[in-house]
C-alpha cells in the first residue's frame, strides 16, 4: 500500500462528513440527501452513520463494515484528479466512489442518475 493509499485508509470518516455537508449545502442539497447517497453506497442507514461519527471510525473500518452497493462499479470519472476505475486499491476505490457521489449531489444530478438507477 503506497503513501496516498495508507493515509486515506486512516482518515477519520468523523473529519470528513462536515466538508461533505457544506460542500452539498452550498449548493442547495440537504443533510438527507447526503444519507441518502451514502445509504445506497454503504447500506448504512443514519442510525449507523452517526455511530461511525461518533466512534471516529477510519475509512478503513468504514468500509470493512460497508455492503457496497453492486451498481457502484458504475460510479467511473475522474474525482481529485484520479480516474476511479484506474484505481487498484480497493479501499482508495470506495472513498472515491463516495468522493464522487457527493460532487455529483453538490453539482446539481438528479437523484436517479447519482444513484446509478435505470442503467441498461
């Protein structure tokens, strides 16, 4: 695991999820809407995403307790400056899919589009 891979593996999801939150707000989203990705990613309900917060659990615990949603390897493009599906390393992969999600939500996407629903 390289440098960049170990350090996204220790993030603290806690430090995070406020820079989600502000980043979606500002342009209008909501607090539910942001579960509501995560939901449909990780299958944690609110509940559990709160515990994870509160636990200060790592992207790396996170992620070990998450039923990734099977339509995630749709999530594809380029998010800070990585194309998602030329990541190896799997855990690296989920934070950016969640990355992404969220830049969608903030950039205005239809719920059905960011939720990878009705693809052929």
């Amino acid at each position: 695991m390289n440098d960049h891979d170990e350090r996204m593996a220790k993030m603290i999801f806690a430090s995070v999820y406020p820079h989600y939150l502000t980043k979606i707000e500002k342009k209008g989203r909501t607090t539910e809407e942001l579960l509501q990705v995560i939901e449909w990613l990780t299958g944690f309900k609110e509940e559990k995403v709160q515990k994870l917060i509160d636990e200060k659990a790592t992207f790396e615990q996170f992620f070990n307790e998450a039923k990734l949603h099977q339509n995630a390897p749709l999530i594809t493009g380029v998010i800070c400056g990585y194309r998602i599906e030329d990541i190896s390393t799997p855990l690296t992969r989920k934070v950016r899919y969640l990355d992404k999600l969220v830049d969608e939500l903030a950039k205005g996407r239809k719920m059905d589009k960011i939720l990878r629903q009705n693809t052929k």
